[in-house]
C-alpha cells in the first residue's frame, strides 16, 4: 500500500512516503512545521522526487500529537482533506511512536517531547521493533516521570525532551540516544501503517489529533478574569 506520511507536531516536521518495503523517500519540512505554507510545498518535492503521482496514493499516515497544537491542527485538516479528495484510508499514530518505531534499541524506551515549563510529553515501549507500546501519552512533570520509570537504569530515553533533559535523566542513570532520534519520523509511521492496522481511523470526519494540552490562545482566555468579575465594584465596609 503505497503510502504518504508526514509528521507535523514539533518545530521540525516530517514527511515521507513508502510501501510495506519500507520508506521510498522521505525529507524534513524546511521551514517550522506549525507554518502551513511549508507543508505542502515539501509534500510536492518529496513526491516529484520519488516520481509519485497524488493519484498513485493508497493511504495518508500522520502524527497525532501531542505536541504544537497549531502544527497538529494543519496536518490532521491537511490529512483529512487528502484522503477526502483520493478517497483513501488515514491511519494516525502517535508521533511519539514516531520518535522510536524501528529503532535498533534492545529494552525499555520511553520517547519523550518538551511540553514547555518543566513538563514532557511522554508514552513508554516495551520494544521498537516491532513497536510495543507500555503507557500511551500523557504529560508528565519531568520530576514527577523521573520517579515514575525508577530505576532509570532500565530505560533508554529519545526525543527532543529527553535531550533538553537529559543531564537530570542521566544523573538517575537514564541512557540518552543521539539527536539522531529527536523527532517524529515520517518513516516511523510508513512502517507502522504496515505493523498496526489499528492505527487506521474509522471515521474521518469526527477524528482529532491528540492535543492533551489546551492551546495558548486557550490557556489565556481561561486566566482572564470574566467581564463580570472584572466590572464588580467593591461593596460598603
């Protein structure tokens, strides 16, 4: 099934495209990934350079987050419109499964991103290939899954997050793989869609990324304090 993938949940998006064999070809999106207009131009590239038609595409696989809440937002219209217009399956795994599918890593791996203030984005993994996820994801506070995966001796540690904290992982004993596996891998997710039929999603209409944060724009509309506690007047003494 040939197969179009793109991951756009980090700063450094991702795009691939590839069959049951394996990744054909497979890129970075130039520009960040949470700007729509670098997106597509990479997809055009990508596909041009491994003489893909559109029309030859049975699948589209994206990353489902978590991660940027803008870049999640225009890959998953950008997936949903693909499979809309080639009337195609999309299969969305996590795009920390994307840091780790396939890795030559024997043991324990936790993939890890940064959530911003001392929080990660982290799921576990039982092994790489194939892929066997422990826990899904969720925010962790860094202390907080520090103490959770103890002892840190058993686990090795991918992803952006890992690296920004990997001093305070390797002093628990925590192996931290290179910068090599910073970020989701559109390849990762070609060879998933040919692992996990599960990943494949059943309504494609009402299917959403998997944010686990609010967005900024959320997070500062919640701490306003509302019109009617801001005009309240001070009552008599």
């Amino acid at each position: 099934m040939l197969t179009l993938a793109f991951d756009t949940s980090t700063d450094i998006g991702s795009v691939a495209v590839g069959s049951a064999a394996g990744p054909i070809s497979q890129s970075s999106v130039p520009a960040p990934a949470t700007a729509s207009e670098s997106v597509l131009p990479a997809i055009r590239e990508l596909l041009a350079k491994a003489g893909v038609a559109l029309g030859d595409l049975e699948a589209i696989a994206v990353g489902s987050g978590p991660g940027s809440f803008t870049g999640l937002r225009i890959g998953a219209a950008l997936a949903k419109g693909l499979c809309f217009a080639l009337d195609c399956p999309l299969f969305a795994y996590s795009s920390l499964s994307a840091v780790v599918a396939g890795l030559p890593v024997e043991g324990r791996v936790c993939a890890v991103l940064d959530a911003g203030n001392d929080r990660v984005f982290a799921a576990t993994f039982g092994s790489t290939a194939p892929l066997r996820e422990i826990a899904g994801p969720r925010v962790w506070e860094v202390g907080a899954l520090i103490r959770q995966l103890q002892p840190l001796q058993e686990w090795t540690f991918a992803g952006a997050g890992a690296i920004r904290y990997a001093e305070r992982l390797a002093e628990e004993g925590g192996r931290i793989l290179a910068r090599g596996a910073s970020s989701p891998a559109a390849g990762a997710l070609v060879r998933l869609v040919h692992e996990q039929d599960a990943g494949r999603v059943a309504d494609l209409g009402s299917w959403q990324p998997e944010y686990l944060l609010a967005s900024a724009a959320e997070r500062a509309r919640e701490a306003k304090p509302s019109l009617s506690q801001g005009s309240r007047k001070a009552g008599p003494s």
